[in-house]
C-alpha cells in the first residue's frame, strides 16, 4: 500500500477553493510562513528539547557537573 504524504492531502485554501497535491502542500508552507520559518521552528524546538531532556536527564540521575 503506497504511503500518503499529509502534507498533500486536500485542504481549502484562502479563496475556498478545494486543493490536494503540491497545492494543498504550498498552502501549508505558505500558512506557516515559508519554508525558512518552518525549518527555523523546527531546529528551534528540537534544541529547547535536547536541552530539556538533558537537564531533565541530569537531575534524575543525580548528575553534578565539575569544573
């Protein structure tokens, strides 16, 4: 079974109109603010995360740092 890629799925774009494939796809992108803001919130989470993660990581394991 071939796999359906979400972003593609139909959507109604501003003006009403019903739209799948790549359209549906760059009126994603474009609610979003572009490709650039997408992948800039994208690194931006995923370092908050990491960071969380090991801070959350130090404390259960009763981690200290030495300097």
């Amino acid at each position: 079974m071939k796999k359906q890629d979400s972003w593609c799925t139909p959507i109604r774009s501003k003006n009403g109109n019903r739209v799948s494939g790549g359209a549906a796809r760059n009126v994603r992108i474009a609610a979003l603010g572009g490709l650039d803001t997408i992948i800039e919130n994208v690194v931006r989470n995923a370092v908050e995360k990491a960071f969380l993660d090991a801070n959350t990581a130090v404390r259960k394991n009763n981690l200290k740092l030495v300097s």
